[in-house]
C-alpha cells in the first residue's frame, strides 16, 4: 500500500512539472521568437535625460518611459536636417543621433499582430556611418523585440 502511494505521489508531482513545461502558439503566429530575461535584469539605471544606444539600455528606456531617448530622431527628421542615408552622414550632420521612431509595417507578419497594434523601429548599437542591422522594434501596446540580422530573427525582450 505505501509503494502505490509513493508512486501515485511521484506520477501527480510529474504531470504538475511537465505541465508548466507546455509550448504555446503566440497569438496563432507561427514565427518563433526568442524570449530572454528582461533587460531590467542586466542594465543600470536608466535616466529620463539620458542617452541610450545597446538593446538592453534602449529597451529598458522605452519600457520604463514609453518613448525613445532624446538622441533618437526619426528619417524625415534626419532628412530636413541634410541626412543622406546613402552617404552614411547622419552623425556629420546631427550631435550624434541615431535613426529611430518610424513606423514599422511587419509586412512579412513576423511579430505578433492583433488589431490596432502599431510597429515602431530604432537602431540600436549605431556607432556612425551607414546604419547597421540591429533594430529594436516596439508596439503601441509595449511589446519590446531585438533583431541583430535586419528582421531576420526576433528576441523578445518585452
């Protein structure tokens, strides 16, 4: 009698494990995201005024205050101020900007949608020159993801 209920013990204890173990489908999106510790966990203190450039310290900043830090302006900005993309000039012609605040149309469907949500994008770890191909891309409803290969994978970072 004390085996069978040592083994009824351990076979409930396992269903309870592995049940929160489950892999779910993300608002019936087939792509697979990557999500990590949130960046709060691995960044300092992050200041309203500010300026910001690696994920972890620009995602944290759009987390805590719903925007992106001042040194972020977007192309049209840029454009007005004599930006040319195609010649990498962005910080001859700004205090050391980066592009961000545009909208993003996730057209290849690769980030979560729902009804309403809108996609914005900003450069992260930009150092000058031509842009590179890390982006934070967020939503209007606080979803924060990472690309370091230009919207080939996603990391969720909120």
């Amino acid at each position: 009698m004390k085996s069978i209920g040592l083994r009824l013990l351990l076979i409930v204890l396992t269903l309870i494990i592995l049940s929160g173990c489950t892999i779910t489908d993300f608002e019936n999106n087939t792509q697979q995201t990557t999500p990590v510790t949130t960046a709060s966990a691995i960044v300092p203190d992050i200041h309203i005024d500010g300026t910001y450039s690696t994920p972890e310290t620009v995602a944290e900043y759009i987390h805590l205050y719903k925007k992106l830090p001042g040194n972020f302006i977007t192309k049209k900005e840029a454009t007005a101020l004599g930006w040319e993309s195609n010649k990498g000039n962005l910080w001859e012609i700004t205090d050391k900007q980066s592009i961000g605040g545009d909208n993003f149309g996730n057209r290849e469907g690769k980030l979560p949608s729902i009804k309403g949500r809108k996609w914005y994008e900003c450069d992260v770890n930009y150092k000058g020159g031509y842009r590179g191909s890390e982006r934070i891309l967020y939503s209007s409803d606080d979803l924060i993801y990472y690309t370091k290969d230009h919207y080939q994978t996603f990391t969720q970072l909120y």
